[in-house]
C-alpha cells in the first residue's frame, strides 16, 4: 500500500516535473502566442500550488537522518558563484520586520540565539537535480511568529535577502514544526555562502524555497511571490 507521504511525494514531484515539461514545450509556442502560454503557464503552476497546499499537513513530518548519512562536503547553490556571496556584518545585522506584525522591533543575532534552538537533520533538494543531507539549527519559525505577535490568520510570510533575492511561503508552511529560522548548519554558524547570519530551513519545501542571508521578514496577505516563481517555478515548492 502506497502511504500518503509516498502519494503526496509522487504527485508533488509530478506537478512540478509537469510544469518544468510544460515550460520548456511552450518556448516554441511562446512565438506565436505569447499572452495565451504565459496566462497557462502562470494558471497551471497557481493550480498545483492550490492542490499542493490541500495536500499538505501541518503534522507530517519531513524524514530525519543520523549524523552519519550527512554529505561531505556540503553542496552551494545560489544564482551567481560561490566566491559572490554576500559578506553580512554580524554585529551590525539586524532582522527587520515587516507588515502584518504586532511587535515589529527589529532582532539583533544575539536576541535570537538566546531563543530556544532546535537543530534537525534533514534532506534538501535543488529542482537542478541534487540532494543532500545536512543538520541545520535555530529557532522554529512557528515560535518566533507566535513571540513577535504576527497575524498567524494571515497567508503569507516573506523574505528579503542580502543579494536581493526574496521568497515566500504559505503560514501553514511556516508554523510546521520543523521550519526554522536557521543559525547553525553542520554545528557552527552559518557561513556567507550557505546563508549567514540567518536563513531559511524549510524541509518539507524544495532548495529554492529555503531563502539564506535573510535581512527581513514579512507577514501579509498580499501575494509576495519569489525570485524563482517570477520566471515560472511553482510557488508552493513542495518537497
Ligand atoms: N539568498 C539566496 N538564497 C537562496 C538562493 C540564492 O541564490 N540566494 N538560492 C536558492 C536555491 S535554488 C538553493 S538550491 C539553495 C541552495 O542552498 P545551499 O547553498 O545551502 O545548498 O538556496 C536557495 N536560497
Ligand atoms: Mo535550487
């Protein structure tokens, strides 16, 4: 008997492999009709996200590994080399916050560190066609929103990055247990190319939904869409 983690792993991939087919067949298309292939395109891959998020529960957990089966070296990924990621200050690096946020007080990296940490190791997944392993700690997402008095009725929370890249996700994604705030990976602080001070780990989302080098966060109900998702990756991004 199929589980439904296994069903809803198989029809996620199978959406979003669908649209990545879609997306290449359409370039032809695109000549003639290029209005027409851009509003499918954009209502198919908005249709996936709608079944994506029924599919998805709060209470399913992603798989966790022993610190054995973690990849050595770890792998980078971004949209420029490694040797261009962002060098943020520590010091002087604050978490600004934005929208629908009853305390919008900003946190420095020690305020947060004094938060209850939890580390976790989980698999990641680039649509590129890689995964590894690799532990990653900080603080829940779901705690920190509930501290700082977000809209928790709200829909999404967004990211803005150091390099200009930006994210979002849906809120049941992020008051899943396992989403965090990340500060640590592989037991020490985040380094500039894997996203310090602070990025997203998100485990039960693919790699480009896991925003690093996070300089804010928002709460809205304004559709905030993502760097990927504008040139047509699915929004919701499930793993
Ligand atoms: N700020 C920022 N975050 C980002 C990206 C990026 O280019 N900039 N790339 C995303 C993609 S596509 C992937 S696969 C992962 C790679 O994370 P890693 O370098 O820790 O493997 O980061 C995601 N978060
Ligand atoms: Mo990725």
């Amino acid at each position: 008997m199929t589980s439904s983690l296994d069903r809803r792993a198989i029809l996620g991939r199978g959406l979003i492999l669908g649209a990545a087919t879609m997306l290449s067949g359409c370039n032809y298309d695109h000549l003639n009709h290029p209005d027409l292939a851009d509003r499918f395109l954009t209502g198919m891959s908005r249709w996936n996200d709608r079944v994506q998020a029924n599919l998805f529960s709060q209470t399913r957990l992603a798989p966790t590994y022993p610190a054995s089966a973690i990849t050595r070296p770890p792998r980078f990924n971004a949209f420029y080399d490694i040797d261009q990621a962002p060098q943020v200050d520590p010091a002087t690096w604050r978490l600004e916050l934005t929208g629908r946020i009853g305390d919008k007080r900003p946190w420095t990296l020690g305020q947060l560190r004094a938060l209850p940490q939890e580390s976790q190791i989980t698999r990641f997944i680039c649509v590129e066609g890689w995964r590894v392993i690799g532990e990653w700690g900080g603080v829940p997402l779901g705690q920190f929103l509930r501290r700082i008095n977000a809209d928790i009725k709200a829909r999404y929370v967004s990211f803005q990055c150091a390099d200009g890249y930006y994210e979002s996700i849906d809120m049941p994604s992020a008051l899943h247990p396992q989403t965090i705030l990340a500060l640590d990976f592989l037991g020490a602080p985040l380094t500039a190319p894997f996203g310090a001070p602070m990025r997203l780990r998100i485990p039960t989302k693919l790699g480009y939904k896991n925003p690093k080098s996070i300089v804010a966060m928002g709460v809205t109900n304004v559709f905030p869409s993502g760097y990927w998702v504008r040139q047509g990756y699915n929004w919701f991004g499930g793993s």
